[in-house]
C-alpha cells in the first residue's frame, strides 16, 4: 500500500496519510475496543472499590448472559434476524444492481440512482419514524390494502418482527446495492451475450456468469448489511413490539438504564464477536479475501 501511495502520492504525502490513517484507527476503533474488553472482564463495583481486591478478572459478565434464558435468545434471534434481513436486502438489491449496471441506459441508471439517494439525505430516525406511521393499524397501508380489497380487516404490520424487517431492508438497501453494482459493472457484457447465445436462460447466465464475477460485492454488501442490522437500535426501538427486541436494546439498557457498563460491554463484546464470526463465514462461503472485499 505504501508503494502505491509513494508512486501517486510522493513518500512524504505518502507517510502523512498513512499516519492520519493509523491515527484514526488506533484512537477510534481500537483503543475503545481494548478499553470495553477490559470492562467486560471486571465486575460493577463503585468509585471507591475500582483497584480494590474486588477489582479483579472474571467471567461473571458472561456468565449472566448465558445465565439469564431471555438475554440468551434474545440474542439468537437477534443472529437470526441480521441473517434473514441480510437474504432479504440481497434479495431486493441484486435484481435492482443488475438492472443498473448492465440494463439501464446511463441516463436512466443516474436517475435510479438519484431516486435511490435522495430518501437517504434525511435523518435514519426520521425515515424511519416515517415507516412507523406507513405500517400503523389504521392508516395508510392498511387503508390501501382495504380499498383494493386485499384484506377483510386491517393487519398489525408492527405486533412483531415484520416492521422490523421492512424497515432495515429499507434503511440499508443502498449498502447492499452499491457493492454490488460497482461488481456487475465491471463485467463484460460480451460475457452475458455469449452465454445468452449459447442457449443459457437467464437464471442460468446469472448462476454461471453473473454472480460468480460479482461475489466480492455480494460478499460485501452482506458483511455491510448484516453489521448494521445487528448493531441496530433506533430501528428495532421504533418499530418492534414488546416481544421482537433487539439484543442492543438490552446493551442500552445496561449501559444508559442500569449503568452497568461493565455489563454492557460483555454484552457488547458477544455481539462483536458474533458479527466477526458471520464475517469470516461469508468471506468462506463466497470464497473470496479482504483484498477481494477491498476492491
């Protein structure tokens, strides 16, 4: 990387940019994180007790995660939901990306693009606040769905999970669309053609052509997604029920509700742990490296 900076850059351009870069790593990514692992190791003890003998390394954090049969499968269904939300993005994206990139004219394609963008100029909380009044029991939605005569009686879109789906395919469709267009784009149309004229069908081509040239994007887009969906609270706040939440919701709690930090950042650290897991499970399943994902 050093080389490729010093040829475009010149060496002491070069140096300055990779500090800033290090830098920015070290004092925002992991000195914090260093700092919520040893929280998570050490018991809530008050001001006075902190370098007591009570001040010491322990499991008990942990423990009360896989104590406590609520938090457990909250947090379960928390990896299975990111994963379900994550199907459903690529789902909703790759047909969208594939139309950009090799369907569309450019002039179409910047004006989809732009269609895309602009709902995301405004405040995620906002957005999705927005989807709270579309999905609630007696306005739109469900009065549209009655007017075609789709249903007999209004749905509770927001008595469970289903808001929540909705809302976070919605809230980070763009990180799963990008990858993979910048992916499809790369790719030679001629490619497409003379599997079409081979006799493929379009499943086919896609299964054979399209998608193994694209997997870095996918890849990405799904590490982007799952990331996000996992690390979720304002989405799963506003529009889950009682009983569909988020495990960061109970991280919250314990940090902001119960002042337990200690707490929290065990929790915190599982989750980080489980999203590092899904990372290098996809990065196995699509077969590809982080210089693959960099790209």
């Amino acid at each position: 990387m050093f080389n490729q900076l010093k040829s475009r850059f010149g060496s002491g351009l070069a140096l300055g940019i990779l500090g800033m870069v290090l830098v920015w790593l070290m004092i925002l990514v992991i000195l914090p994180q260093i700092l919520m692992i040893d929280y998570s190791f050490r018991p809530n003890l008050l001001p006075a007790e902190v370098g007591a003998p009570k001040d010491t390394f322990s499991l008990i954090n942990y423990e009360t995660l896989f104590n406590n049969d609520i938090h457990l499968s909250i947090f379960f269904k928390t990896l299975w939901s990111s994963v379900l939300v994550t199907a459903l993005t690529l789902l909703v994206s790759y047909p969208i990306a594939f139309y950009l990139a090799k369907v569309a004219t450019p002039q179409k394609a910047a004006l989809c693009l732009l269609l895309l963008i602009i709902p995301f100029w405004i405040n995620e909380i906002l957005r999705t606040f927005s989807w709270y009044i579309i999905l609630a029991y007696k306005v739109p939605l469900n009065a549209l769905l009655l007017g075609l005569g789709f249903i007999n009686r209004p749905i509770r879109f927001l008595s469970g999970d289903g808001g929540v789906l909705i809302g976070m395919v919605y809230a980070y469709i763009l990180f799963m669309i990008f990858p993979i267009y910048n992916a499809i784009e790369s790719l030679d149309t001629n490619q497409i053609k003379v599997a079409r004229n081979l006799g493929a069908g379009w499943i086919r081509t896609h299964w054979r052509v399209v998608i193994p040239h694209s997997k870095p994007g996918i890849a990405t887009g799904c590490i982007m997604t799952f990331m996000l969906a996992a690390g979720s609270y304002a989405v799963p706040a506003l529009l889950g029920s009682p009983g569909s939440r988020w495990f960061t919701q109970i991280i919250y709690n314990w940090f902001f509700e119960g002042g337990n930090w200690n707490q929290g950042a065990a929790y915190a650290f599982l989750l980080l742990v489980m999203c590092i897991g899904f990372i290098a499970l996809v990065m196995r399943v699509f077969k590809v490296g982080l210089g693959d994902i960099a790209k």
